[in-house]
C-alpha cells in the first residue's frame, strides 16, 4: 500500500482506452486522482495542453511531473512503486 499522499490529477476522455487502464491502474495500486473530463471542460482541456504541449489524452499531472500517455514505468518512478 502506498504510504505517502500524492497529488494526482488525470485529464482523460470517456472513450479513451489508455485513460481507463491509466485509471485502473491507479485503482489497483491504492492511488487517489482527480478525473477530469476536458472533452466536457475546455477550460482544463486548454490546462492540459499548456502543462504538456499535448492535445492527446491521458496527461497526468503526478505531485507536479507530467506523465504523457499510460507510461507505466514513468508512473512507478514517480510514485515509487514496484
């Protein structure tokens, strides 16, 4: 179990598959995060893209670390997971 609180905020879509894995992901490992739909909110779609220059979805904002895409690796490493 995670032993420190992170701060997790996903932008994602609902018909986006690597959004639910990255979700479910998250789920499986205990985490907490924030879900935001930009397909329905254009004020935090156009956040998105100016934290990471990309108009795809899933971006994660980790504790501050952006996380392109379900990057699992990247995901791990930043929260410190096996």
């Amino acid at each position: 179990m995670p032993t420190k609180e992170h701060k997790i905020t996903i932008y994602s879509t609902q018909n986006c598959p690597y959004c639910v894995m990255l979700k479910d992901y998250l789920k499986e490992k205990g985490f907490k995060y924030t879900d935001i739909d930009v397909s329905k909110d254009h004020k935090k779609a156009e956040e998105m893209i100016e934290k990471s220059g990309q108009m795809g979805v899933p971006v994660a904002d980790i504790d501050g670390q952006i996380v392109i895409g379900f990057d699992k690796v990247k995901v791990k490493k930043i929260l410190g997971i096996n």
